[in-house]
C-alpha cells in the first residue's frame, strides 16, 4: 500500500445506484484510500439504502447528501468543497464513477501519477475494444475531433469520470461552470483557459450491461456539453459575419462613389475600397474577439500588437488575392462592362471565406492566449491550504 495514497480522497457521486456500488466503494478501500467521500445526488429512498450499506463497511466511507438532484458537477463540486474545508493537506482526490466501470488499480495508478507528475491526470480508455458500444464510440471520435478542431486540445477520452486532482486544484474546480456533465467538459476547457497542467493515464475499458445504467441524457446533456465545445467558434462566426458585413458595406459605398466621380480603373478602385474598408472593420473586429469572442485573459496592448502583426500580412494577402481575381476577371473579359466595374463587390466575399478558418486557429492559440499572470496561480493556493 503506497504510504501517499494514503492522503488521496475518492469521490464517488451517484444517483439512484444498485449493488455494484458497494463493489466500487469495497475496492478503493482495499486500494488504500484514506477517505471514500460519496456523495447522493437526490437519489430515491428505494436506493437510499445502497449507500448505508457502503457507509457501514469501514469509518472511512462519509456520506454527501442532496436533498434533490442537481446533477453529477454539483455533486463534485459539493465533495471538492467539502475536502478544501476539511482535509485541505491532503495530497488530492480521485473522481470515480460509482457503476464499477473504473477498475480500482486503475483508480490507484491514477492517484499515485497525479502524485508524482503534480498535475490532474486523466484515465483514459481505448475505444477500439469489441467490448465498447458503438454509440460510445462514436461519441468520443466525435467529441475529440471537434476538441482538436475547434478548441485547440488533444485528448484521447473527453468523457472520462475518472480523474485526479492535486488539491491546489480543486479550488478552482468549485468555481468552475456546470451542475451536470457538461461540468466535466468545462473542467477541460479550463485546462487550456487558465494553464492547468495535465495528462493522461491509460486504463481499463470497463463497460457492464452496454453502459446502461448510465444517467447521461443523450439530447439535454450533449446539448449542454457541444454549447460550451463551440461557444468560442459561434461567437466569432457571429462577430466575422458583423465585421464582415461592416467591411463590405464600406467596400460596396466607395466602390460606388468612386465610379461615379472618377475614371479609375478596376485594379485602383479595388485597392483603394479594400485597404479604407479593412482599417475600419479590423478595429471593430479587435475589440469584438477581445471583449466578447476569446473573453481574452491577456493585456489589450499584448494582443493589440499580436493582432495587426497577424492582420497586416493577411490584409496584403487578401489584397493580393482580390487584385488577382478582379485582374483575371478583367484579362478574360467575359464579364459585361457594367459589371466589370463593380466586380471587386463579387471577389471580396469569396476571398474573405478563405481566410476565415485560418485566423480563427491563429487567433485563439496566439493572439488572445492567456497570459501567465492570468493563469491559476497554484503556488499562492498551495500556501493557503498549509496555512490551514
């Protein structure tokens, strides 16, 4: 028995559970831990008594009672709170599900890397195995794509419930946003938002009866989850349309007034519309992707001068790629002379959409990444709990 484990609490939220969770609260026992925390989230008198039976097998096991269901992040939140305020020198707590589909060993090997490595660690599972549903499966692909993609992480297991948090840690997990799953996939993106440190611990892929016992609603808690995976992208979809729309409307008003006083030609009043245009929209969409897309955690003046060191270049390129389109419509000279003039106003659009993929990335992982000021600060959180 590792002598650290022995300061390593595993909390068990459950609802409505049947036998099998005497069987996982049994095995973190023989494990070594110094405290088993369950925790009953509105669960109906007719399984009230499953968590008796836990409670009297060893005086480590303690009891969490809702009074109604709040949901599994409330149930974390409600144990993390309850270890800050009285066993805030321990080593950390370990998350276990309490439908025995997290192998005790797996549970251990997690605590003692969490230990070791003084990080969160996540037990994650192979989803190749025969023995996985395929809706579970397919779930994670998914899931884990669109983290790539669309949040700039790489995980092997979004779903995982088996993880281990450093104590310092758990503070922070309190504040996080959520009362149900979808608690655990915030957990992630303040990983990335704050600098959390983490990695990964390979276990067992445990799943009894095609995981049917689970209280994942597939509509509300997928809903739930996806909302929070794409809130960054929509918001900047939502703000590149705004700037987009603001640009093209100076695009298309001097395009106009431009061919009605002037003689200039095509390549000319492309540049000329393009250039004005973007100086105005890039000053709004600054501030829109600051403010309200990124919520950046950095200095306005850092990102400030990361931003136009990104829009400068992509400006000239996009500069470059509209004289070009306008210049080969024009060579062609298939377009009718009445449209020649204002075929900048088709052009523009088509080169902005190529652009807008590429800038979300850049964006989010350089321009309004987080400072290290901004970052959770474990070394003033770890004085707080020794002073307790």
């Amino acid at each position: 028995m590792s002598e650290q484990l022995l300061r390593v609490v595993a909390v068990v939220p459950s609802l409505n559970p049947d036998e099998k969770l005497k069987t996982v609260v049994s095995g973190l026992l023989e494990k070594g831990f110094f405290k088993i925390l369950l925790v009953d989230d509105g669960s109906a008198e007719t399984h009230k008594h499953r968590f008796q039976e836990c409670v009297a097998l060893d005086e480590r096991v303690e009891l969490l009672v809702h009074p109604v269901n709040r949901g599994k992040g409330a149930a974390m939140k409600t144990a993390f709170a309850y270890i800050l305020k009285n066993f805030p020198k321990c080593e950390g707590a370990v998350t276990v599900d309490g439908d025995a589909q997290h192998d005790p060993e797996d549970c251990r090997r997690c605590a003692e890397k969490m230990i070791a490595k003084d990080c969160v660690v996540l037990g994650v599972r192979d989803f190749s195995g025969e023995n996985v549903p395929a809706k579970s499966r397919m779930g994670n692909r998914i899931t884990s794509l669109v983290f790539r993609l669309f949040c700039g992480m790489k995980l092997s297991d979004t779903q995982t419930g088996l993880r281990a948090f450093p104590i310092d840690i758990l503070s922070q997990m309190v504040k996080t946003k959520g009362d149900r799953y979808e608690y655990e996939t915030q957990m992630l993106l303040d990983f990335k938002s704050l600098k959390i440190p983490y990695t990964e611990e390979k276990i067992r892929t445990v799943y009894i009866e095609e995981n049917q016992t689970s209280h994942f609603r597939v509509i509300k808690d997928s809903f739930r989850i996806y909302k929070m995976i794409f809130a960054h992208f929509f918001k900047y979809l939502a703000t590149s349309f705004a700037s987009y729309i603001l640009e093209f409307s100076i695009v298309s008003a001097l395009t106009v007034l431009i061919n009605n006083t002037t003689g200039w030609e095509p390549l000319t009043v492309t540049t000329v519309t393009y250039l004005c245009a973007r100086a105005v929209s890039s000053v709004f969409n600054f501030f829109m992707n600051q403010k309200v897309v990124f919520q950046a955690k950095c200095s306005m003046k850092q990102s400030l001068w990361k931003y136009y060191t990104l829009c400068i270049p992509l400006a000239a390129l996009g500069l470059a790629f509209n004289l070009a389109g306008v210049g080969g419509a024009v060579w062609l000279d298939f377009l009718p002379p009445a449209v020649e003039d204002y075929v900048n106003l088709i052009i523009h659009p088509l080169v902005q959409i190529l652009m807008f993929l590429f800038t979300f990335t850049v964006q989010r992982e350089w321009v309004y990444k987080t400072d290290n000021k901004y970052k959770f600060k474990r070394r003033e959180q770890k004085k707080k709990n020794n002073k307790k």
